[in-house]
C-alpha cells in the first residue's frame, strides 16, 4: 500500500503541470472596427446605399448592416409616372478606425 502511494501521487502531481503546461495560449482578438451610420435617399435599390457619405469618413468602409426605411412614391416633374425614392439607414464598419477599449 505505501509503494502504491509513492508511485501514484508523484504521476497525478506530472500529470496535473502537464495538462497546465498544454494549456494553450490565450489568443489576442483583433480590436473592434468603428461604425459608421449613415442615412440617405437614392432612386434605385442598392446592396450599398450611402457609401459615398460613409468614404468621406473611412477609406474603404465595409457593410454592417441596411435598413429600408421607407419607399415612396413622389411626383416626377413633366411625367405621367411617379418615380420611387427609398430612403435608408445604413452601418458600415471602417477597419482603419480602431475603438477605444476600456483599461
């Protein structure tokens, strides 16, 4: 019984710094990318509305996420048809602009 305590205690204590040793490393995340929202109206339905507004303030912004607001009707001047406006809200993320995290 003595020998089975000197053989089994000293692999459980091996074991136990192994397992913390193959413990893998922590993995930094990549810092959040500033939003930008933007709001516009167009005459078509696009997959990247206001992206012109949102290149003002980033180099090469991404989209986040569209939100159609509204699409109305509106007289056209000297036409029988009325056209279509839609107005949107939009997200885009900017990778160049980092936010702040807190310490």
């Amino acid at each position: 019984m003595n020998v089975t305590f000197r053989l089994v205690w000293p692999t459980v204590a091996l074991l136990a710094l192994a397992g913390c040793a193959a413990a893998p490393a922590e993995v930094a995340s990549a810092p959040p990318v500033a939003p930008i929202a933007v709001s516009c109206q167009t005459d078509t339905i696009t997959d990247q509305p206001c992206i012109a507004m949102a290149r003002k303030r980033c180099s090469a912004p991404a989209v986040d996420t569209i939100r159609l607001v509204l699409a109305k009707q509106v007289p056209a001047d000297a036409q029988d048809t009325p056209k279509t406006v839609y107005e949107y809200q939009a997200t885009y993320a900017c990778p160049a602009q980092r936010v702040a995290t807190l310490p």
